[in-house]
C-alpha cells in the first residue's frame, strides 16, 4: 500500500501585484507540481520563479510566485524543434542561464529519439541506444526571461560524443561547460562528468585533447546496482550543477548518481580546492558517500538531479529535485519536490532527507 502524499492543504490564496493568485500559507508538501516531471532547474528572477524541466518535445518554462506550488503556475512553450533535425527529439534536462545580460537555454536532445543504424549499434561494446545524444543551445535577448524571444542557437561542442544534462560553471578563471559524458564514441556507459572550457557561452576553446573527465562512478553507491562488482553497465554520473557556499566561498559540483529509473538514484557532491583550476581532475575531490538519497522510511525513492534556489527573501537555500514514490515504475513515476537546505561547519551542503512534509514555507513566500 503506498503513502499518498498530502496534496490538500489548508491553503489560503491572496492576489499578486501581477493579478497571479499565489499561496500565502505557512507550510506546503511536496511535489510541487503535481503531474509530475523530471530534471527541474529552477531560478529566480525579479520577484519570480522559473522553473524550466525535461518534457521531450519542447523546451517550456513556467513561472510562479512561490517556489513551493506549481500547479497554478503560468506556462509558455520557448522552443519546438522543427522536425529532421539532430535535436528534434528527446529534448532532456533544459537550464535557463543570464550570462552578461543574455538568456541562454541549454538543452540534451538527439534525432529520431535515437535509435542507431546497426552501422553505428555494431560499435557499441553492448547496446548504446543514446549514442547521438549532444548539447544544444538557444539565445535570448531582453531583461525578461519571459518576453524574451528565444532562437537556436547552435551545438554545444562535444566532439561528436555523448553528452546530456551540460550544465555552466563559473569561475573565477572563465566559464566552463560541465557535462555527463562516455569515455569514448561508443563505450556507453559508465557514464562520467567532463569539463571542457568555453570561450564564450557558445565556443568551446580548446581541442578534444583537452577535455578531462572530472568524475566517474567509481563508488558503490555510484554503480547499479548497488555496489555491482563488475560491469558498469548504465552507472551513470549526471545532472552535474554548481553550488557556491556564499559564506565560505567554497566551490561545490553536487551531480546524480547511479541510475535515474531506479531507488538508488541520488546526489553526490565533489569540491574544487581552493585555488583549484576547474580542468584539472586532481583539483576535484569527491565526497565518499551520498549527500542526498533515499528515504524509504517516507517512500522517498530515486531522488537526484537538483538545482538550487534562495528562499524569497534571500535568507535561505532552497535545493529542487524529482524523485519517486513508487521506486518500480521507472521514470514515469517522477515528480518534483523542493526542501530547504542548510550547511555543515565545514561549509559543505546539508541536504535534509527528503520527503513529503507538511514543511514551513520558504521565508517571505
Ligand atoms: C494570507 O492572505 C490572506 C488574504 O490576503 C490574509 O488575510 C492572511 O492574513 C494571509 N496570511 C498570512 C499568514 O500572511
Ligand atoms: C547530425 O549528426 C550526425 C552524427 O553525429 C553528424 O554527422 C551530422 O553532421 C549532424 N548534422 C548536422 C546538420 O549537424
Ligand atoms: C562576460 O564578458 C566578459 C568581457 O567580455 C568576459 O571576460 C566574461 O568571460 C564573460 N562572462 C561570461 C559568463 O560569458
């Protein structure tokens, strides 16, 4: 028998200076969106929140006045891929980033959801279905994410191998694209964290040559199944997304972990050194166990692919991700979810287990 969540609250709604309705109330339960998604990446902007998610066939945003319910909230397709295109299909995990005041949209997608001609399939040292999965990008230009008119813009360099869920990292020494990658053309999976650097938002400055892997699923909980010995057969590290610790300045890469249609999904969490150079794999150290997982006691399962977001009035941090109730129907059974976060002494993220509340609201929602 499954717990269902508590998705009736004693809400009560008042009217925005924008005529959106939005809830006042002190407390909330997740998810937040209640037809479920995946992959959300959530920000705010000019008293609103976005929220931008994997729906398949377009890149949507939505927005809302309060992070902790979507289900009023307005919506607005930014892009349909016209059809025969490399990125037509399986568009995954969009982010909506403002890099010196212009909108960028990154985006996974693949043709032809991917299926390989058995010329390409016979590379594969076992079946390597998401073999033309790349990074796309769309342009904005305009203050407003909302107004603004979003066009294609080109193909995040890859060097014509597998990449999804690319993310930007900033640093102090440039920009940089941080992505879930093979180790080859057709090795499949494991699938691992690479970085390249970026010459601007759209170019890759330097050659294959120089890209490094930053990350692979080398620890148990990193493989599935848990702790597999051999075979690393879909252990996949993913969904990679930067966290600065604002007090501290440390630089922090939380990323997914395992396998997104299963329990065991989760969020790692690997630290640049101080002073560190984003390109050198040595400058990385990854934290030995999960910082966010299951919580079966709550029915919590598969919980990974966060973004992270400040409460209203800025005094809190927020982290969103989808997860599941029901850990065995794959990655239809996915929704979003938001909890508030804290930080440990040594200035490391402290993610609550998740699960369903009731929670306070964010401060000043
Ligand atoms: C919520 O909004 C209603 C209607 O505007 C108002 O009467 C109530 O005081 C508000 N509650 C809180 C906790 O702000
Ligand atoms: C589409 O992808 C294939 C395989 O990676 C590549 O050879 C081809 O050049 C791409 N087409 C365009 C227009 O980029
Ligand atoms: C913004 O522009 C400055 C000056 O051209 C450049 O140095 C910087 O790298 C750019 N930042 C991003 C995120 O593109």
């Amino acid at each position: 028998m499954l717990r269902l969540p508590q998705l009736l609250l004693h809400a009560t709604f008042a009217v925005g200076a924008w005529g959106q309705s939005y809830s006042n109330t002190t407390t909330y339960t997740n998810p937040i969106l209640a037809k479920g998604g995946a992959d959300p990446w959530v920000f705010r902007h000019h008293g609103w929140y976005y929220m931008t998610y994997t729906t398949n066939d377009d890149v949507t945003l939505l927005r809302s006045q309060v992070l902790t319910d979507w289900n009023n909230a307005e919506s607005k397709a930014l892009f349909t891929p016209p059809p025969g295109m490399n990125y037509s299909t399986d568009l995954w995990a969009p982010e909506l980033h403002q890099l010196n005041g212009t909108w960028y949209v990154i985006f996974t997608a693949d043709p032809r959801n991917d299926s390989p001609s058995p010329e390409v399939d016979m590379y594969c040292p076992y079946n390597c279905p998401a073999v033309h999965h790349r990074m796309y990008l769309l342009e904005g230009h305009g203050s407003d994410p909302w107004s603004a008119t979003f066009v294609y813009k080109t193909q995040l360099d890859t060097f014509d191998q597998f990449a999804i869920d690319g993310t930007y990292f900033q640093h102090t020494s440039g920009l940089y694209h941080i992505y879930s990658c093979w180790t080859t053309q057709y090795t499949a999976w494991p699938a691992n964290l690479c970085i390249t650097k970026l010459e601007n938002p759209w170019t890759v400055a330097s050659p294959f040559s120089e890209r490094q892997i930053i990350s692979v699923p080398s620890l148990p909980w990193e493989k599935t199944p848990y702790g597999r010995a051999e075979n690393d057969r879909l252990s996949s590290n993913e969904g990679p997304q930067q966290l600065t610790n604002s007090r501290t300045g440390q630089e922090f890469l939380v990323y997914s972990a395992a396998r997104s249609d299963n329990r065991n999904y989760c969020l790692g969490l690997m630290e640049l050194a101080p002073g560190g150079d984003p390109m050198n794999p040595s400058d990385w150290r990854k934290h030995q166990y999960p910082v966010f997982y299951q919580n079966p006691a709550e029915s919590a399962y598969g919980v990974g692919h966060a973004s992270f977001v400040k409460s209203p009035d800025g005094t809190e941090d927020w982290i969103v991700y989808h997860g599941m109730q029901d850990p065995t129907n794959g990655w239809s059974a996915r929704t979003i979810r938001t909890q508030k976060f804290t930080w440990n002494d040594d200035g490391t993220p402290k993610f609550p287990k998740p699960g369903y509340g009731p929670y306070d609201a964010p401060s000043g929602q």
